[in-house]
C-alpha cells in the first residue's frame, strides 16, 4: 500500500515560492524551467526527495506544485500499474501574465535505501 503524500517547498530562479505535494517512494526531484528578464532559459531544481524508495509507490502517482503569488495551482495523477513512467512534463502559462510560461519536469528513480540503484561505482553512469 502506497504511503501518504508529503509536503515539501523550493524557490525558483526569479524567488517565487512553490509548495510541493509529492509521493514519497516515487518522486525523486522537480526542475522548473523558466525565462529570465536577460532573454535568457534557466532550469534549476525546485525540489529533492531527501528521502529513499521504502515500498513500491503503488500504481497512482500524484504530485501538486502550488504558487500562492503567481496563482499557480495544479495537481497531477498518473495511472502507471506497471511502474514504467519515469518523467512527467508540464508546461503552463502563467495567469495573470503576458504569455509568461513556466515548465516543470517531474523526475522519478528514487534510490532504495541502502542505496543499491544499479550504479556499482558510485558514479551516476549506471552500469
């Protein structure tokens, strides 16, 4: 049985604060991307698990991203009985804007706890 979803925070590149309402044994991170006032694209990461994968998530996963300020609010869920999504994209447009988007990557492959992810050096490159 999947646990209960947690509630997390994180910044993004122009200080806006998001809250975050996450599965705890699927979610690894979000990345928010976002133009900057230079023109410029910016991704950064909004939010890290600080946890590991406890059980299986179970085949539902929700993920909220809430921005109070920018009036920002949706939630996701995936019906995924197999475990086989691994990234979610959403793109939005900001209300109350003029045409301001926002695009947030939704990341899974959350390491078990003793660590064991299949990469045998450490190194991230996996095998």
């Amino acid at each position: 049985m999947a646990r209960h979803n947690r509630d997390g925070r994180g910044t993004d590149q122009r200080g806006e604060d998001y809250e975050i309402g996450y599965q705890p044994d699927w979610l690894k991170q979000i990345k928010v991307t976002r133009n900057l006032e230079s023109g410029r694209q910016s991704t950064k990461t909004l939010f890290r698990n600080p946890g590991f994968k406890e059980q299986p998530p179970g085949q539902k996963v929700r993920t909220r991203i809430r921005c109070p300020r920018q009036k920002l609010d949706f939630e996701i869920s995936v019906d995924d009985p197999r475990g086989i999504v691994t990234r979610i994209t959403v793109e939005t447009v900001l209300p109350d804007s003029d045409g301001d988007t926002v695009m947030f990557s939704i990341e899974e492959e959350l390491p078990p706890p003793n660590g064991d992810d299949g990469d045998p050096d450490g190194d991230g490159g996996g095998n």
